[in-house]
C-alpha cells in the first residue's frame, strides 16, 4: 500500500514533540537517519503513534534526504503489531513503541524524555537509548550500529525478555482475576 520496498531491511522511527528536546533535535535525528540508512542500507520508515506525532515525523523525514516512508493513517493495536514486527530494528521515543517492539522481538534504540523510557529500556534489558533533551547523533548512530553487529543475540534476548514479560502481566491477570 506504501510502496516500502520488499528487498530492504527497514528501520522503523517514532518520534514525538516534546517541549524540552534539543533545540536541533530534528536535524539530529534527520542526519542520524540518513547516516544509518546510507551506512547499513536500511529503508527506514516513520510511524506516528498518536495524530500529533504526524508533524514531527514528516519533518524529519522530509530533511533525512534518504527515501523514506511515513505512516499517517491511524493503525489498530493489531495492525500497529504487524506493521512493527516487520521492522529489521527501530528508533523508538513513545513507551507504546518500545513495548510493541520489544513484544516482537525488534531491537530498539530509545530516545527517553522522561524516567518511564529509560527504566522500561533497562527493564527490557536493552542498554541503547539516548536523551532527548541533548540528542547525542553520534551516540544514537553508534548504538544503531551495534545493534546490527550484534543482531541475534539481541534479538534472542528481546525473545526471552518478551515471553517473561507476557508471562508476568498473564499472573497479574490471574491475581485480579482472584480479587474480584
């Protein structure tokens, strides 16, 4: 329907305004992405979580200078699920996009502007994630590049992670289930 490309590894980026990013963060974050997709040859691909993330991700994505494509119609959880699962890895600022991608097993980079990205990250067992408030380019390039050196074995952790994740929130169900 998009015309992603069938024959490439695709990034996914979702990214949000936040009042207190780096004042460059777009022009970062778009040299970050061109950089990547040129380096791994990554198609990469935007979606917006929630409608007013739609701005900021056609911004960057119309300053990367790489072909890209943004998702602007809003997406089902299930279809959210299918479309992140298909990512190579992602680039994630929204906690709904670091949950969904590691529920998939999809390697993942955060850009954490508040405690709940940072700690979900460290949850997850996944160490790469940078700062919004000072974007650091080089780091996010670099956390990317390590992800792709060592793909399987994060993404066998991101399996492992997923699978006691899903079976911690069943046992809360059951305790709730009990309560009531």
């Amino acid at each position: 329907k998009y015309g992603i490309p069938k024959d490439k590894k695709i990034i996914g980026i979702s990214v949000r305004d936040w009042k207190k990013a780096d004042l460059a963060f777009c022009d970062k974050m778009s040299s970050a992405v061109s950089e990547i997709c040129n380096k791994l040859d990554l198609y990469p691909v935007f979606l917006p979580l929630q409608p007013k993330d739609n701005g900021i991700c056609e911004k960057i994505s119309q300053k990367c200078g790489v072909k890209n494509t943004v998702i602007k119609e809003h997406l089902e959880v299930s279809d959210m699920l299918s479309v992140i699962s298909n990512f190579y890895m992602t680039i994630g600022m929204r906690l709904h996009m670091l949950i969904y991608a590691a529920s998939c097993a999809v390697p993942v980079v955060g850009i954490s502007y508040d405690p709940k990205i940072s700690g979900f990250m460290e949850y997850a067992r996944q160490d790469k994630y940078v700062s919004a408030e000072s974007l650091d380019e080089e780091k996010l390039v670099l956390d990317i590049i390590s992800i792709n050196e060592n793909y399987e074995k994060i993404k066998a952790e991101l399996l492992e992670v997923s699978k006691l994740m899903k079976e911690r929130a069943k046992h809360n169900c059951d305790i709730v289930s009990e309560l009531l």
